[in-house]
C-alpha cells in the first residue's frame, strides 16, 4: 500500500508538475520581492521623517497591511478592484500586487527599525570628523544599516515564499494545487497518494527556503 502511494509520484509527469507548481510559487515571491525591496527601503526612510502628516500616513499604511490578512487582501484585489473597477488583472498579476504591497510594509517597517537603532554618537562622531550629511549617510550609516537589514530581508523572503501558498484560493495553479490535482486523480487507486504527495511538497518548500536561512544565519554570525 505504501508503495504504491509514493509510485504516484513517478507517473507520467507527476513530479514535473510539481517541480512547474514549484516555479510559479518561487515566480511570484521573487518578482514581489524584487520590488518590495527598494520601495520597502523608500518607505521606510519616509517613515523616519519628523513630519506629522508623513507619520500619520506610513503609519496608517503599515496597520492596514498588517491587520489584514493576506488572503483577504488577494480577494479584495483579484474578485473585489478588479470587478468595481473594470480592470483586467490576473490572478498572478493580483499576487504580486498584493505581496508587493505587504512587502513594501514589512521592509519598510525593517528600516526604520534600522535606522533609528544606528545610537545617536555615530552621527555626531561622523559631523566631529567634518563629514558632511551625505557622506554621513553614505560611509557611516548605511553600511551599519545594511549590516542590520540583510539577515532580516532573507528572513522576509522566506516568509513571502510560504506564504505565496495562499494563491491557490484565487485559482493559481502553483504547487499545492497540482498536489491536489495529483491526489484527486488517484484517490481510488492509490488512497495513500496524500501522504507522500505533500510530503514531497514539504521537501520543495523546504530544499526551497532552507539555503536562504542559512544565509541569513551565516550572515548574522560574521556581522556579529
């Protein structure tokens, strides 16, 4: 019984799909997360500003974000915008759009964070030395803030990567839904299918985000 429940996997195209499921997950972080990043650096030293109104608005941004949940912001923009508004969006197209926009907040929320735990002496040592305010920034604070944010910019990445799963709810072929797809189709003949199916998708996700903790982890230890 058990082999043939794991022989599913080897039949015709099986594990080729879920390697193609696999990619469209890893598709839509990475795009995501290519945007997310500069924009994510923006916001964050807008949210740094001493304004009240720049305040407020970052602020209001980042909770709307954060409350939410993500699936409930892939329904508001791929069954709600797009339907109120006309727009044509597909479903890959409203995944990054929304990770996009979470990851904005997340990463901008991670560099403010940042720069305001560079301790205040830095920036008076750097003006004692006669550096102007830009090369303050450029040789003094931004390297020290770098340090601080790579770690914890892996660490979203492998986040945003888990949780792209949900695009499956908006009709997005990705990996868990060729796993379906796969146990669906040999439910009668092979009833153990399930337990090797997602077992092997745990091993993508995990073969997937395990270099990049590592990374992180390695990183932390030689900026320590």
């Amino acid at each position: 019984m058990l082999d043939s429940g794991i022989s599913v996997l080897f039949m015709g195209h099986n594990f080729l799909r879920l390697l193609g499921g696999l990619w469209v997950t890893l598709r839509i972080s990475l795009i995501a997360v290519v945007l997310s990043m500069p924009m994510g650096i923006v916001f964050g030293m807008f949210m740094t500003l001493r304004n009240p109104v720049s305040r407020a608005v970052s602020r209001v941004y980042l909770e709307f974000v954060r409350i939410m949940p993500q699936l409930v912001l892939l329904f508001i923009a791929y069954f709600g915008v797009t339907r109120a508004f006309g727009w044509n969006l597909s479903a890959e197209a409203s995944a990054i759009l929304v990770f996009t926009l979470w990851g904005t907040a997340e990463m901008g929320d991670l560099v403010r964070g940042a720069l305001i735990s560079i301790p205040k002496h830095q920036y008076e040592s750097a003006t004692a030395l006669g550096l102007s305010r830009i090369q303050t920034f450029l040789l003094v604070i931004i390297p020290q803030t770098l340090r601080r944010l790579v770690p914890l910019t892996i660490n979203l990445t492998t986040r945003m990567i888990k949780t792209t799963s949900l695009v499956v709810l908006i009709g997005m072929t990705e990996v868990l839904k060729v796993g379906k797809q796969i146990i669906d189709a040999n439910r009668f003949t092979h009833p153990t299918a399930a337990l090797w199916v997602y077992g092997v998708i745990f091993l993508l996700y995990f073969l997937a985000c395990w270099p990049i903790s590592l990374l992180a982890k390695k990183l932390e230890r030689r900026w320590r």
